[in-house]
C-alpha cells in the first residue's frame, strides 16, 4: 500500500489528466471549479479504478463534488 493518502493519490490522477496548477487542487474545490468536463470524468473514473482498485462511477463523479468528498467517497469504498 503507498504512504500517498486517497487525496493526494486523487490529486495525482487529475494533475495528469487536467493540466491545472496544484495549487487549484484543494479538498473544498469541486471538479465544475477545475472546469472538468464529462468527458473527462469518464477517464477520472477510470484511472480512478485502474490505480487505486475501487470502482466509482462516472455518473457519481457531480461537477459539484468536492476533491475531498470524493477521496471519502474512495476511502468507503476501499474498506467495504
């Protein structure tokens, strides 16, 4: 298991795939403040699966969740 926290590792997936600067990326900001866009979401949720194991939904990836709830959101879903 890597010593990278659910967020950080979050962070990580969208830093590579939503070229914005790390300091946009904070537990409050939601992916409609990073512009992400559905499309986008779909491949969060991918790389979301395929690099930490849990399978969350594109459909459940709202514009208006925040970067921390969805880290809870994979944190719940990883100890289920």
């Amino acid at each position: 298991m890597s010593s990278a926290t659910t967020y950080d590792q979050l962070v990580g997936i969208l830093a590579k795939l939503h070229d914005a600067p790390a300091e946009r990326f904070t537990p409050e900001v939601t992916f409609a403040d990073l512009d992400v866009d559905s499309l986008t979401m779909v491949e969060v949720s991918i790389r979301i699966e395929r690099d930490l194991g849990v399978t969350v939904h594109d459909s459940e990836l709202r514009p208006t969740l925040t970067l921390g709830s969805t880290a809870e959101l994979i944190d719940a879903r990883q100890t289920a």
